[in-house]
C-alpha cells in the first residue's frame, strides 16, 4: 500500500496513525490519534485571550482515579502529566500548569464538596472527568447529574473554561446499563453549556475495536483503570483537542 493511499484511507475513516498501531519486536505501540475526536465543537475563549496576553496559564485536572492516575507506573505518567509536558511543547513561549486534582473514589457528591478549592487554584481552565464511580457504585444518577450541572454552573459563573471527560471504554464498566445513561448525561450538560468535550469512551473503544489493540494495552489488569500507555496516548489526543479549541476564532455574538 503506498503511503499516498494510506494516508486517503486515514482521512476518508476520520482517523490519522502516527506510525503503526501494532507492536513491534515487543515494543508498545504507537499512539493511535482520532482526529476528528480533537476538532472540538466549541472553543476555549479564555484560556486563548490569557495565552495571547502572555499570562501564566493554569489549567486543573478534576476528577477521580484516573484523573489522580490509577494504573499508571510513575507520577510522570499520569494523563495531567503528559498533558502538561505535550501543551508546552505546543505553546512554547507560554507558562502553561497542569495541576492534578483527581482523587480515587470520587463521585460528583465528592467533587461538589472540593470544587470551591479547585476555584482557589484560579485556573482559566478546567478538564472535568465525572461519572465513572457513578456507575461502579451503582449511585442514584439523577442526583449525580444535578450535582454535575451545579460544579458546571459554579464554574462557569466564573468564566473558567471547561472541557467535559466521559468515562473510559472497559468490559466491566460498558456492560451497566448505567453507563450509557451517565454517557448521554455528560454529552447532553456539554452540549447544553457550550463545552468542549474529550471523547474518552470513543477514543478506547476505537484504539480496541478500529485499530486492533489488546485489552491489555489500554487498560491495567484491574479492567478498569488505564495503562501508561493509554494515559499517554490519551493525553496526545487531549492535547490536539486543547491546542485547536485554543486556535479557533472566538465566538462573535451578533446583535440585532
């Protein structure tokens, strides 16, 4: 296959691989990058005017265990870490932060009790991943998604920018009837407050389903938590997302 109809093959499945998904000679293989899960569908208007004005750019990371990194092997590795690391590279002149706040076992209950600390970090950004101990634990979900507008609905009286974080794609956790309703829950609060979304969920389901690779690339042997792996994979993707909903123009509103 010549690299000219790969790369067509790539465009017309909405898909882009850095190099080859399988491993080679024992080696992880490459991250796989969805391009069309990083065009978001709404911009981040503050942290890009902050960015252009040159100010320190602090963007926290909230959420629960694989927020805080379960499964990874070293700090350095969680996705918030690689995150930071990659947003650097892309925005070199800028003073960018990733500061980790994900706690293991959190619900949104929890996350409602902590979000006035993360509002004293003053970030212009938060990356916001809910709902998967909801589904674990089996919670009663209206309650949970009231708890998620109220976290939103604080922080966006703020003017912090957002980005919603579904949960991840695992066996354990797609067969509850609950997850699908926690899904359609976080994409209906990101589409009704104008929030860019990181895919999450679609992202693992394709790396297993679209691209081919093993369980035991993108999830730790608990079957829940992800790998170093994905979490790096996963922050390549989140990074794009971030750098083009940075890059778009800003939404103008027109007056009548």
């Amino acid at each position: 296959m010549s690299n000219q109809f790969a790369k067509a093959c790539a465009v017309i499945l909405g898909t882009a691989f850095v190099t080859a998904a399988s491993p080679v000679h024992g080696q992880p293989p490459a991250c796989v990058v969805h391009e069309d899960l990083t065009r978001f569908d709404f911009p981040l208007q503050r942290t890009a005017q902050d960015i252009a004005a040159g100010k320190p750019i602090r963007i926290v990371a909230f959420g629960s265990s694989s927020t805080s990194g379960a499964g990874a092997s070293h700090p350095t590795l969680t996705y918030p870490a690689q995150l930071e690391t990659k947003l650097r590279v892309r925005f070199p002149h800028a003073d960018i932060t990733v500061i980790n706040r994900g706690k293991g076992g959190d619900t949104n209950a929890h996350m409602l009790e902590r979000v006035e600390e993360i509002i004293k970090e003053r970030p212009q950004l938060v990356l916001f991943q809910t709902g998967a101990n909801e589904v674990l634990k089996d919670l009663p979900l209206a309650e949970a998604q009231t708890q998620m507008l109220q976290i939103l609905t604080r922080l966006r009286l703020l003017g912090i920018d957002v980005v919603m974080v579904d949960n991840q794609s695992a066996p354990k956790m797609n067969e509850k009837a609950s997850s699908a309703v926690v899904q359609m829950s976080v994409d209906s609060a990101a589409y009704d407050f104008g929030l860019p979304q990181m895919k999450r969920r679609e992202l693992m389901r394709r790396w297993n389903e679209t691209n081919g690779l093993s369980y035991s690339v993108t999830l730790a042997p608990d079957g829940y938590h992800m790998t170093d792996w994905s979490y790096g994979c996963f922050a390549e993707n989140f990074a794009r997302g971030i750098t083009n909903a940075i890059q778009r123009p800003p939404v103008v509103a027109f007056r009548f």
